[in-house]
C-alpha cells in the first residue's frame, strides 16, 4: 500500500507553494488534482508521473466526490506516492477532511501538507488585510457556494452582526443574496465589500463597492473570486501593492 498526501497548492501563484508540497509532487507517481491548483505546479513532477483530473467547473464535477474518494483508494493501492493537489488548503472547504476519513476507514496511510489559503493571501494579494490594529480584531472565513436563502442553511447569518471581516470563498455566484442577507441582518448598506477574481495570479482583478451596489459593478468577474467584506477594505488605497506592481510592469 502507497501513502497518500493530502496537499495544499496554495492560492495561484506558484511561489506560494510549500516547500513541503513542491517535495511530495517532485516524488509523486501519481499527482490528482483540482481546477483551482496552478497548472505549472504538474510541471515540476517527475517523468513518469500519471496526472488524472478530477476538477470542477460551473458547479460539475468531472467525478462526485464519492469516486474521488474511490480513485484515491485505488490509486493508493498500486502506487507508492499518491499526491492529492487541492488549490488552497484541503481543510479550508476543500472536503479533505472527507477524503481523509476515507482513506483511514480503509487502512490507508495519508498526510496532510496544509496549503497557503486563499481566505488569507488573496486578500493580501489586493491590499486588503483581513486583520488591522483599530479596524478589525477578528475575521471570519465563510463558504459563500451555499445559498443564503435555502432552506436548513448551515450558515449562522445572525452570529455576523458584530464580525470585524466577513471573506466569503466560492461565493460569486450568490452575492446578490450575500449582500441583501447581511444588509437584513443590520449592517449598513454602505458597508465596504470587495470581490477578487483570479487572486494572487497576473489576472487578479479587484471591484470595490458596498453592500448595496457590489452585486453590480462585480457580477460580472470571471470565477474563481473571493468576496471581503468589512471595513479593512479601505485600506487598499495604501497597501494595493500587487496590482500596482501589475500596471507598472505592463508599462
């Protein structure tokens, strides 16, 4: 029996890539990997290595999770190494968790290699610290893939009321509902919210709004986008050092 290595791609670019990550994929007999981990990171495997894609995209699935977990165990069974790549960490609504207690039901060694996530670096990436002395002590990482509106929602809507910063991961689709359910539960239409497209890649493209007009200056971006709200969001003006360097380098 292999070992399977859950692992992190981190957020886009590749040199946020662990050390420990960029280890395991160089030793990889197989690497099984998502839409959102950087494609340049299968670049760095050894020859040999079998790639298979388990993906998603508009909401489809190549495979359902239940025979991702499957093409784990299997390819467990005839390799040594087994890198499972997810973008960002495999515990931040990656479902590695899910997998994980799979492969340990069925006596399969595995690992965690915890990815740079993207609830944190994007933000980053666009200027916007998720923490600041005096404007925020806290943040609160959501996934914004289920529907504010739908019915048993898992989403503890009223416990945001008093939340310094709001990210919002998966979530573009539904920031109309995002935005009217927090306006609903009391914060103020002209609450600062930013939405990020393609974070930390030379694509990145950041909309800023509020509450009350995000939903049309940025339904529009390109997924995946990463929505922040709260008032750290003003910082951006001083601290957008990313995409600043982008427009000087296009000069």
């Amino acid at each position: 029996m292999g070992k399977v290595y859950l692992t992190g791609a981190g957020p886009g670019d590749i040199e946020l890539l662990t050390l420990k990550a960029a280890r395991v994929i160089k030793e990889a007999d197989v690497i099984i990997y998502d839409r959102l981990a950087n494609p340049e990171i299968l670049q760095m495997a050894k020859n040999g290595c079998e790639f298979i894609y388990v993906g998603k995209a508009d909401g489809k699935h190549i495979l359902p999770q239940e025979q991702i977990n499957e093409v784990l165990y299997e390819c467990a069974k005839k390799y040594d190494v087994v890198v499972r790549l997810k973008g960002g960490d495999p515990f931040v609504f990656g479902r590695g968790g899910e997998e994980g207690k799979y492969l340990y039901e069925r006596g399969i060694e595995f690992e965690v290699i915890p990815g740079i996530t993207s609830a944190i670096s994007v933000p980053a990436y666009a200027g916007i610290p998720v923490t600041h002395r005096g404007v925020s002590v806290s943040f609160r990482v959501v996934t914004g893939h289920e529907a504010p509106n739908k019915e048993a929602s898992q989403i503890p809507w009223e416990n945001f009321k008093t939340d310094d910063t709001i990210v919002f991961l998966m979530g573009l689709h539904n920031l109309d509902q995002i935005a009217k359910k927090l306006i609903e539960i009391g914060k103020p239409r002209d609450f600062p919210v930013a939405v990020i497209s393609k974070g930390t890649t030379p694509e990145q493209r950041t909309v800023i709004g509020t509450l009350e007009d995000i939903y049309e200056k940025a339904k529009d971006l390109p997924t995946p986008a990463l929505i922040v709200v709260g008032k750290v969001v003003e910082l951006r003006d001083e601290l957008n050092w990313f995409e600043r360097s982008l427009e000087l380098s296009a000069v």
